[in-house]
C-alpha cells in the first residue's frame, strides 16, 4: 500500500502475496481503499457500451461469443445508425454516464467503418459535447488513430486480455504484439489508452501478474477488469473457476499496480463478484452501467442504488477523472535519438 501511495510498483513477491490468499481479504480490500481513496475519494465513474456491430466476427478469441465459429444465441446485426446510437448513449448520459464507449466486432476497422463512428461520435456530441467517447473497433492501421481523434474521440480501448505466455492459447487469428501495437498507435496519436484483461481463463498467478506490469509498461489511463462470461457454444464454456474473493484480490492487486489510474469494473462483475460487488467499490473506481456487448447486465437502477447503499457518489461530467498529477505539462521525451520512433518533427 505505501508503494502504490507514491505511486510505485509493487515486487513481483509481493503482487503475488495480494492473490496467493495468505492474507485476510478485508485487510486487502482496506490497504487497497487507502490507495483508491487518495487519488479518487468516493466518486464512481459510469461507463456505458453501445454495441455497434454485434456477431460475425473472423477471430477466433475463445472467450467471445462473437467470435469466428461460435454458436453462442447471441444477437447479430450489421451498423445500427448513428442517430440510434445517440439516443442510447443520451439515454445513459441522463442516468450518470460520463463515457460512452463504442464497439464494434471485427479483426480491425475499414476507412468506411472509420466514417461511420465519426458520423456517430458527431451525433453524440452533439447533443452531450462534454461526455467521453471511447472507441474500440479492433487493430488499427496507419493513419486511422488521427482520424478518431480528429473526430472528437477521447479513448481508444483494446485489452491485451491475458499474459504474452499464453495468449496464443486463447487467440490465433492474432498475437499478443498485434494488440500492443494498436494500444501504441492511439497513444501515440493522442488518444487517451484503455486497455485491460479478462480473468478467469485459466490464468496462473503468474499469469495475472505478468499482464499487470506488462500493461504498467503501456501506462494507460484505464484499466477494465473483465471477468470470463463462458458463453455456451464457445470455446470456454463451462468454465466457472472464479470465486468473488479470486475477483476481489485480482482488483486489488491492479489498484496496487495502478493506483492513479481509472481501475473499472467491467462485464461478468455481478455474476462473479455477486454479493461482494460493493466490496470491489472499495478497490474500483469505475463501473459499466447497464448492459455489456452481448450479455445482460443488472438494471441500471440497481447499479446506482449499489454505488448509494456503499455510500459513494457518482462522478460528474465536469469532475476530472485522473488526478491533476497525471496531467502535467511535463512530458518524458519516448520519440526521436535513441528510440525506433519517429521524432515529432
């Protein structure tokens, strides 16, 4: 905890003690509140996920349902229209969202997919020209970073899901470097990072911590923790390994890896954490409101009475999510002599 408190990493023995369950949760849970606390105090960002473009996806990660060969009942439909994504996302503004996250399935967007969210980012803003917008459409190619940002978007999300070790276990229509190499291109075009994992794949120890520093590398602004929703009819199905104290610890040890970084509870969080989901408010600092990309989440009422009953707030629009101390105008020089990077000249 007084590492994460100046902002430190913890030793890799140490992020191991966090999940090995020698040490009683709840003191886990207070020294991760600390942290959590300090940078964030009580507030609870809303997040919300309008699904694009659902199914029919060519890859096969073996978590998703909307992955190639997957027979998951799920609903599929080609590009819903921007107008109608802009009443879902005011409808969700009006009950507290602060961003709204658009997503699409595919291997990566075409220049015509790349207009199509410009011309719904331009439908969102405006009418809500204060909340984020995060896209997340895939691998990216050259050039297609600026033209989201150019467009009003604000993050570009795209989890590294699981360690470098075994991610040709999980995926083989991409690599782990493919996904690195998209969360670099909208870092470098100056989109906020989002990036992630998902747990509950059968990860070891050493797997979640692995992940844990390899995103502290890619030092994004947000981190979602998803847990594994087995959907029948992929490849994982079946597989209920997690325990809501599994959960905890592993929110806990990314609050501890990322202390002043938007921690978010993402989907199978009431299926996997169930009556600790205000435990994890203690260590997360951020939720999805709603529904998720093909799953049903718990009404959004109920998620706004959880964050009451557990005694926090929601964060408002004109509130600063990160704290100031991540946004100082000094910025360490990662381009030019000395890197593979291309100066800004």
């Amino acid at each position: 905890m007084t590492k994460a408190l100046e902002r430190e990493l913890p030793t890799r023995e140490e992020a191991l003690q966090v999940l090995a369950g020698d040490d009683d949760l709840l003191k886990i849970v207070a020294a991760a509140y600390r942290v959590r606390r300090e940078y964030f105090g009580r507030r609870v960002k809303l997040n919300t996920i309008i699904n694009m473009k659902s199914g029919l996806c060519p890859e096969d990660c073996g978590y998703c349902s909307q992955r190639l060969g997957s027979t998951a009942e799920i609903m599929k439909y080609s590009w819903i229209d921007p107008t109608d994504a802009a009443q879902l996302a005011s409808k969700a503004v009006q009950a507290g969202a602060k961003r709204v996250c658009l997503v699409a399935s595919g291997r990566g967007p075409g220049d015509r997919d790349v207009r199509r969210i410009e011309g719904t980012i331009d439908a969102i803003k405006s009418e809500h020209p204060q909340v984020e917008i995060c896209v997340c459409l895939g691998l990216l190619k050259d050039g297609q970073a600026e033209v989201l940002r150019d467009a009003g978007a604000h993050a570009y999300s795209h989890n590294l899901n699981t360690s470098e070790e075994r991610y040709a276990d999980i995926c083989t229509t991409h690599t782990y470097a493919d996904r690195v190499d998209t969360l670099e291109r909208a870092t470098k075009a100056g989109l906020s990072p989002c990036s992630g994992a998902i747990f509950g794949m059968g990860e070891s120890d050493d797997d979640v911590v692995d992940l844990a520093f390899a995103l502290r590398e890619l030092d994004p602004d947000s981190v979602p923790i998803n847990f594994l929703i087995p959907f029948e009819g992929t490849p994982l199905e079946g597989r209920w390994e997690l325990t809501p104290e599994r959960c905890v610890r592993i929110l806990a040890l990314f609050r501890f890896c990322f202390p002043d970084v938007e921690v978010r509870l993402a989907g199978g969080r009431e299926i996997h954490l169930r009556g600790l989901q205000a435990v994890a408010l203690h260590v997360a600092n951020s939720i999805f409101l709603g529904d998720y990309l093909t799953s049903e989440g718990q009404p959004g009422t109920d998620d706004l009475q959880l964050i009451a009953d557990a005694g926090f707030t929601v964060e408002g629009l004109n509130h600063p999510t990160l704290p100031t101390a991540r946004h100082d105008l000094v910025t360490l020089r990662r381009r030019g002599a000395g890197t593979t990077t291309p100066p800004n000249a």
